[in-house]
C-alpha cells in the first residue's frame, strides 16, 4: 500500500525513529520541525502563520515552498489530505493533529469521515492516541501497544455494531449518538473482531 507520513505541530513524543527514513509531508510548522530533524519532506502544505521569522528564514534555507493564502475554503491539513490522496497515497499516518486548539482537533477528526477520503486509511497519531476510520463491515482488529483502551465513536444514529474479542462484546447493538456506551472497552487478547454497518471512529489509547 502506498503509504506516507504527515506532521503538522509539535507531537509528543516526536517523530518516532523507526519512520524517520519513510516518506513525509509537512504541513506549516511541520514543515520547519521536519528540517530541524534533517528530514527533507517530500510535500510542504500551509500558509505558514504559525512559523516565526528565523523559522520561516531556515525553512527557506533548506527548500523552496510556496505558502497558500491564509485566507481560503479548507484547513491546512484538509488541503494536504486532499492532494496526498489525489496524488494515490492510499494509507496516509498524521502526527499532530490531535491537542492544541479544540476546534482544530474536532475538525481533524471530522476529516477521517470525509467523503473524498473514503478509499484511504488515514490514521491520527499521537502518544495517548490512535485514531482511524472504519468502514461498514467486517473488520479483524490488532490490539497496539502500549494502547490499553478501544472506543468506537458512530457518525450515524442507530449504527448496527458487533464486537467480539473485547471485554465488553456487543451483537448488533443499535447506537445512539452521544451515548457512551462504546468508551473505553478492552481487547481481552491481541486480536478482536468488529461488525459495523456504517463508518465508525474507532480510538486505541492509554493514559498518560
């Protein structure tokens, strides 16, 4: 699968070693960070409002980039999606998209149920949590470590959901929207199965 990184901001606990020779994309101040790692991104995305002037002076130093107005329709990182997925990217991995300001994290989840983007694997990363989008169906889950919890968050009122394999199973259970029921279950082995029949959000995560 043709697979790429994508950093956005600061991200704890940064870029983690065993990805720093995959292929990257930056997205405004990701794309400075990514310089300051020697990691020369092979896409750059943003108006780069959120750099100072000596960042935006190395970030020139090391490669041309051409901002985007910062007045426009989509998001910075909907505007990186957007071309990666164009491009045939089909498992896209984003760093620093969750935190920081609440409408931006809300608008970066919102994005993994997009329409445009129903065809990629688009993961949202960072050190409590990953986060990804599941598609009507059946689905053979990997518990990742070190992420103890599994929830599962429905974009769709009365979403039919299955779950085998977890501390808390479920047999067809019709969800409600901004019910809680699906928050912090648990994988009672390695791998577990689920049965959507709409998209769902599905989170791994830990405490700190």
């Amino acid at each position: 699968m043709n697979h790429i990184n994508v950093l956005i901001r600061e991200d704890s606990p940064g870029i983690p070693h065993e990805r720093r020779n995959e292929r990257w994309a930056g997205v405004d101040r990701g794309v400075y960070l990514l310089l300051k790692e020697g990691i020369v991104p092979d896409y750059t995305y943003g108006d780069f409002d959120s750099v100072d002037a000596s960042e935006w002076a190395f970030i020139k130093r090391h490669m041309e980039v051409a901002p985007v107005p910062s007045r426009k329709d989509d998001t910075d990182l909907e505007m990186c999606l957007k071309d990666l997925v164009g491009r045939g990217y089909q498992s896209i991995d984003v760093y620093g998209a969750i935190g920081g300001r609440l409408d931006h994290t809300l608008g970066n989840i919102f994005l993994l149920m997009h329409g445009e983007f129903k065809d990629a694997d688009i993961t949202l990363i960072d050190a409590q949590n990953i986060m990804r989008r599941l598609d009507a169906g059946t689905h053979n889950i990997e518990k990742v470590e070190p992420m103890k919890y599994v929830s599962f968050i429905p974009f769709v009122e009365g979403t039919s959901l299955t779950l085998e394999g977890f501390e808390y199973n479920l047999d067809k259970e019709l969800l409600k929207l901004g019910a809680t029921l699906t928050i912090s279950n648990e994988f009672l082995d390695t791998k577990a199965t689920v049965h959507t029949d709409e998209p769902i959000i599905m989170i791994q995560s830990r405490d700190e």
